[in-house]
C-alpha cells in the first residue's frame, strides 16, 4: 500500500494524460463526440482512486501499466456496448444517485426456476411482483453451471450464459427491461470469488493450460495448503475439510473454500481483475441494477491470516466499484459479508458498498425470538445500524442461506450471557432439539468437533407455525402469524430495503423432501428453498387462511411504510423502551417522527408512558399500524408479539 498521497495524485495524473489520448485513439471511430465527454469527465473524475488500488495491488509488477492500460481498454469498449436505454438510464440516476435509499424500494428474491420455471414464466408473474409491491428483484444465479451439484448456481461455468433450462441471455436482457419498465429493479450476483470447475478458464487449466493456472490458486503439495490452513476456518465443513482440492490430472491442490467445484480465482494476477471486469460489465449490459458481491469476504488470502476480510480484498471491490461508476454509473453493488459485524461494515461506503445484507439484524432478531429478550438485538443495534451517508442496509428475516449466528459476542457478553453457550442454545432451540422450543428447523454444516453449526428452515416454520398447525393449537398459530409479521415489521419499517424471501409472504413451509433429490440432498438450505406454491398463493386472499394472514398482514405494513414520508430517507434511531421484551425504534424524518414497538414476547407487556415522552410521543397518540387512537397516561400496554407504530396526533 503507497500512501504517499501527493505521490499518486501525481502519477495518477500523469498515467491519465498518457493513457486517455491512447484509449481515445483506439476506440475513435465509434465515439460520439457529446457521449465521449460525459463518459471522459467519468473517467477523470474515478480514475485516481481506481488508480490508488491498482497501484497498491499490482504497482509492484513490472508490467502494471500494461495492465492498467488494459483496465481502462475495458471499460471503454463495455461503455460504447452498453445500450442507449441503460446509458439514459445512467444520466437519469446521475441526478438521482441515492434512488436506492428511497422507502418505494421493497425488495424481493427468489430462484427463477423454484418460482416461476424460467425466464418466460417469470416475465408471466411481474403482475404478482407488482401486487406485493416489488421493486427490487435478486435472483439466484441462473448461468451456465455443472449439472447435478451446482451450489444453486453459485458454481458458475460461464457468466455469459444462462442454464439452457431457463432461457438464454435475450430473455434476460429482456426481463430486466421488462422488469424496468414495471419499475423494478433487476439484482443479479456477481460470483466473483470462484468459477465452477467446468468454466473455460478451469477447463484449460485442467488440460495443463499454466496461462489458466495461474487463473486460480493451485500447488503441487501439500506445504503450502497445510501452512494455510493452520489459521483458516473452515466453511463448508460438511463438504470437505480444509479449504483445497487435489486434482488428480494435473496433480494439483486447487484453492476452493466452498465446495470442490467451486475454483478459488487468484486476484494476486491481475489479468484475473481485468477479465473479471469484462465479465462485470457484462452483466451490468443486461440491464441489471443492482450487483450483489457474493462471497465478498473471501477473495484475498494471505498466509498467516484466516484469509477473510483482508484490506486487498477491499481495494479490489473500490476498484471495481471505481470502473463502474465510469462505465455503468446506473448500477450500484451490495455486498454479501456474513461475517462478523464489524468487518460487514467495512466494506459498506459510497466509494465500496453503498448496499449490504444485514445479517446481524437477521441474525438477531430470531435471537429475540427464542429468548424473548431484546437486549442483545438493542445493544447490537444501537452501535452497529447507523451508516455512512448515502448508503444502505439490505435487512431480511430470511434468505437462501442458512442462518448464521453472526453477532459479536461483546454484544451477547454485555447482558450476560456466555457467548458460546448462547450460540448452541440458538442452534438446539431452532433445530428443534430443545423441548420448549416453538420452532422447526434444520442443522446446516454442523460440526460435531466444536459443536458449532448454522440453521436452515422457512421463516413460518421457524416461527411456529408448522408446529401450530400439526398441533391443531389455534392459540400457538394466532402467536406463530404475529411472529412472522412482527419481524418483517421491523425490516420494513426500521430503515433500508427490506428483502422478502418469495414464499415468505404465504408463510410456506419446510420442504422434506429435498433429501429425496439427489441434486439437492444433504444440504438443508433447499429445504426452505422449495418450489413455489402457486395454489396457496391463491389463498392470499382469503383472510381466514395462515396464508391470508401473512399475506395480508404484510401488506399492511408494506404500505404503511410506503405511504407514510416519514419513512422516506429518515433517520433511525434505536430507543430505550425500559422493558427488556420490547424492541423500539425512532424513525424521523423533518416534522415527523415515528415510534416503532415491537413485543418479542407472548405475553402482554407495559411500557412507561414517560417513556415513550421522552422519545418525543404524547399522551394521545395514534397507531398507525392498528389504525387507532391511544391514550396513555401511566402505562401503554403491549399485547404478545404486537407491532405498534406510534406518532402524534395532529
Ligand atoms: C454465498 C451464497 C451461498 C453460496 C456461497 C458460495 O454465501 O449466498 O449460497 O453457497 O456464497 O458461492
């Protein structure tokens, strides 16, 4: 790393005034005189801190400027690719570059095959996106991957192919229009830390290609992956131990830290950067909005370390984020770090990251849930939900993954318990290994060394109400639906985009019969992936139905928050409800200011009504949520699991 500020101001000036003539030179007789301005006074404006992390990542190489030559190279020729829509659509959120902090964005995602079949049947179901009020969509990966074990598609064999079963990159394209002019914005993953074993670059270096091994990271012994894994954790324990994979035919350990197919890239070599970046803006062509990072934590490693969140794997994300901000300036990238919530905050800025996943805030919540204490989730919150300005947090109840216990353990030690016992505890109540325990839920990459394990399982049936309904207990399932809404309550209202989980809003349940797949057995996140339940999407509806409830309960939040400007670009601020079963949070925004309860037990709790003054409420006030007007003199009162949103009249 320089940091010799003046030094690379200097050079990165001096680099431009030589390259720009070059790449102008070369790309000449497709540029148009206007658009070459604006996309030049891009180029001049993100190209000294582009420079910066080139420099500190590859500077010492004696070909760099090769390399950076070839980085701009890229990016111009992907800029004159990019259709003229997704170039206005550039001009237009250059007035408007926050679009993604605005409270019309409701997030949604969902495996295109599980819910829809394929690209065509989804374009058939944007009326369902619309009615639920969808205006963010990530889909899973749907490239090219291996048949049979693919990750979910996180195994990718080309990025610019889509799995024959779903389509081809036409339709893709054109769902992402289609989807745009519905006024949802399409969010693709960016699988950049490793490729499938079957991707081009994997193939040729199984055929001895040395130009393509050098594309991963491979060694032909063990000295090197054993000295690695001496600081490593595992990831995918389940899978295989360690972090490498011998390759017979080349006679190689191959760097892969999930599964074996999946190739660890070597971003040490920048050639590996530059085609990546090829790869990237691709994608950004298609019309995709949002790029979700996967795996950010991964991709540098370092001998001595655990090998996650190192500064090159930052550098590398500001570079990419630099280059799109001067050929796709319309996209914005999230990142994907489950990882400890100090190190996700590091990779969220407006110059990295202005999007992240809220894993804590996931992870926590159901942490409320089996306790019924909302102290940790307070505390966590209080210190670790505020972000730079202009940027945002992507928060969830569930997503494709497993429920990781990703909180800081200061946190859990802070109200006294013991971070270790506190993790199993979570781990026995939601995998239905303790007696008292409400929920129905799988272990996911246990290990029975350390005792150490994540949780797979479907939002309802994680919530009770699978269990509710084998019980026949209407008392249980009346509880269990406040469960569900009251966390959506929260990730909708507290700040962010909230991100549903397609099948969530019907409260599906588990599905058994993954392990039955041979595709899918043995890895419990499919079950709470399964197909999408069309027939009790119809239930909808139908008030009475569990599906109805859900449903229409969700909505009801959904629009609050949509309809009410308090929630527009607002600030939040976690509150202190003096009742260790209450979560409450602020939300102000000029004049207006709004006051969230949410009761994470069930039975009924009282607040001090002093409190709730303190927090600027009155003694009348209304609950917008309820629909209805409250007087509190002494106390408020608090029904079980209740979502309340309080203002002042008038
Ligand atoms: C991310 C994905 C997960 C996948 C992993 C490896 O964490 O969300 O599903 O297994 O990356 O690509």
């Amino acid at each position: 790393m320089v940091d010799d500020r003046t030094w690379l101001e200097e050079h990165s000036a001096e680099s431009l005034r030589r390259l720009l003539p070059r790449i102008e030179a070369r790309y000449r007789d497709s540029i148009d005189p206007v658009e070459w301005e604006s996309y030049a006074s891009r180029l001049r404006r993100h190209f000294p801190p582009l420079f910066a992390c080139l420099y500190g990542l590859y500077g010492a190489r004696y070909d760099f400027f090769y390399h950076l030559e070839g980085v701009l190279a890229c990016a111009t020729e992907m800029w004159l690719a990019r259709p003229a829509e997704l170039k206005a659509l550039d001009a237009l959120r250059e007035s408007d570059p926050l679009w993604y902090t605005s409270n019309r964005l409701v997030g949604a995602t969902c495996y295109v095959d599980r819910f829809a079949g394929d690209i065509k049947g989804l374009r058939d179901r944007i009326p369902y996106l619309a009615e639920l009020g969808v205006t963010y969509l990530h889909l899973m990966p749907l490239f090219k991957s291996p048949k049979g074990d693919d990750d979910g598609g996180y195994a990718v064999s080309s990025y610019r192919e889509i799995d024959p079963l779903m389509g081809t990159m036409e339709q893709l394209a054109e769902l992402a229009t289609e989807l745009r002019h519905h006024g949802i914005s399409l969010v693709l993953d960016f699988v950049f830390n490793h490729t499938s074993d079957e991707h081009e670059w994997a193939k040729r270096a199984l055929a001895g290609d040395k130009e393509h091994q050098a594309y991963y990271r491979m060694f032909p012994d063990r000295q090197m992956p054993d000295a690695y894994e001496r600081t490593m954790p595992e990831v995918f324990t389940e899978d295989h131990p360690g972090a490498f994979t011998y390759q017979p035919r080349i006679k190689r350990w191959v760097w892969t830290t999930f599964h074996t197919y999946q190739w660890d890239l070597n971003y040490e070599n920048p050639e590996v950067f530059n085609r990546m970046l090829g790869e990237m803006l691709f994608l950004a062509n298609q019309g995709v909005e949002v790029l979700r990072l996967d795996a950010v934590a991964f991709i540098w490693k370092k001998l001595g370390t655990n090998c996650q969140n190192l500064p090159e794997a930052h550098q590398i994300i500001q570079a990419f984020n630099s280059i799109l901000s001067i050929a796709a300036p319309a996209v914005v990238f999230k990142s994907e770090a489950i990882v400890h919530p100090d190190e996700v905050q590091k990779y969220i800025g407006l110059h990295e990251c202005p999007l992240s996943y809220n894993p804590q805030l996931m992870a926590l919540l159901w942490e409320a849930l089996a306790t019924r204490d909302v102290r940790v989730l307070q505390t966590a919150m209080r210190h670790g939900f505020a972000l730079p300005d202009g940027c945002a947090w992507v928060n969830y109840v569930r997503c494709h993954d497993d429920i990781g216990w990703a909180f800081s353990d200061d946190d859990v030690r802070t109200v006294g318990f013991d971070p270790v016992e506190h993790r199993r505890f979570l781990n026995r109540f939601y995998t239905g290994r303790s007696p008292d325990s409400f929920a129905r839920g799988a272990p996911f990459q246990e290990d029975p060394r350390t005792g150490e394990g994540r949780v797979s399982g479907a939002c309802a049936s994680l919530a009770g109400v699978e269990m509710a309904l084998a019980e026949e207990d209407e008392a249980e399932l009346d509880l269990a639906v406040r469960k569900v809404l009251l966390i959506h309550g929260v990730v909708i209202l507290i700040g962010g985009i909230p991100l549903i989980y397609l099948g969530d809003e019907i409260a599906t349940l588990n599905d058994y019969d993954y392990d039955l797949d041979p595709e899918t057995a043995g890895d419990s996140r499919w079950m709470h992936r399964p197909t999408f339940d069309w027939e009790r999407a119809e239930l909808r509806r139908d008030g009475s139905t569990v599906p109805g409830r859900v449903y229409q309960g969700l909505m009801r939040i959904l629009q609050l928050r949509g309809q009410n400007l308090t929630f527009a670009r607002s600030e939040t601020e976690i509150g202190e409800t003096g009742n260790p079963h209450v979560f409450g949070f602020l939300r102000s925004g000029g004049e207006s200011v709004v006051f969230v309860l949410a009761n994470f037990s069930e039975r009924t709790q009282k607040l001090e009504a002093r409190r709730l003054r303190q927090m600027g409420m009155r003694k009348t006030m209304v609950d917008l949520h309820a629909g209805r007007v409250i007087t509190a003199t002494q106390e408020l009162e608090i029904e079980p699991y209740q979502l309340m949103v309080l203002t002042r009249v008038g």
